[in-house]
C-alpha cells in the first residue's frame, strides 16, 4: 500500500514516495509459472493412411521388384545387407533408389525396435520421394 507521511516537517526522503511493487512481483511470478506450466509442446506428425480391415490387406510380398527394408533390434539392413548406422542406411537406400527408381520398399520391424525409429524411417523415406511403402505383417491367427 502506498503510504505518505503527514508531517510536514518530517525529513523528505525520496523512498518513501514509490509504491510497494512486492505484491506485483509476485503476481507476475505466479502468472509466468502459470503460463510455462500450461504450454502446450509442439509434436511431430507423420499422417498414415490404414487400411480398412487388416485381414483384408493382408497380401504376399512374393514380387521381386523390391527392396527389402529391416530395422532390427541392433541396427537396420536393406536386402540382406547389414548397416549399424542410420546415416550408411541413408546413403544406400539413396544408391538403391537412383539403381532401381520403380522398386518398392517393403518395410519389416522387430517386435522389440520403437515406434520412433520406425517412423523416422519412414520419415526418411518420404523426404527421398518414396510415397509408397509397403509394411511386412505377421498374420494374426484367428482363434
């Protein structure tokens, strides 16, 4: 609260004439914590589209026009080949692509591999130009 003094003679000190800006301080705190707190975080997207009915999608992959694309537990391979590193697969998907430009990608994953390793990928493969990938599934069986 601001307060002023009535003597007159009191000495004048210049302190005494602002206001108090504690409780202003601490409403800009709460305000600024309030407002870090309930932030939302921007999240990454990549749209997918499913199929209607999974058994009905289902289909061999016996074609040999196609690329063989595995991200393993340990690492990926492309046909067979084996790559520890994401940016040596990069660069032989790259090669494969500019070999073979109307090959498919058939992508298969380890059960234990995360979801965001595998959806990097297929990130990946969207930036070359690659629209189309076709995901390896294990049938389901009916009991």
């Amino acid at each position: 609260m601001i307060q002023l003094s009535s003597d007159p003679l009191e000495g004048h000190d210049d302190a005494s004439l602002y206001p108090d800006l504690t409780t202003l301080l601490d409403i800009l705190f709460i305000l600024l914590v309030f407002f870090i707190l309930t932030a939302g975080v921007a999240y990454r997207s990549l749209d997918l589209t499913l199929p209607t009915a999974v058994s009905d999608e289902l289909s061999s992959s016996e074609t040999m026009n196609q690329f063989m694309l595995e991200i393993r537990a340990e690492g990926y391979a492309l046909d067979g080949k084996y790559f520890a590193a994401l940016d040596a697969l990069k660069f032989a998907i790259k090669k494969a692509v500019t070999e073979q430009p109307n090959y498919k990608f058939v992508v298969a994953g380890d059960k234990s591999v995360s979801l965001e390793r595998f959806l990097g990928l297929l990130t990946y493969l969207q930036s070359r130009g690659i629209e189309t990938a076709n995901i390896l599934m294990k049938k389901e069986s009916s009991s």
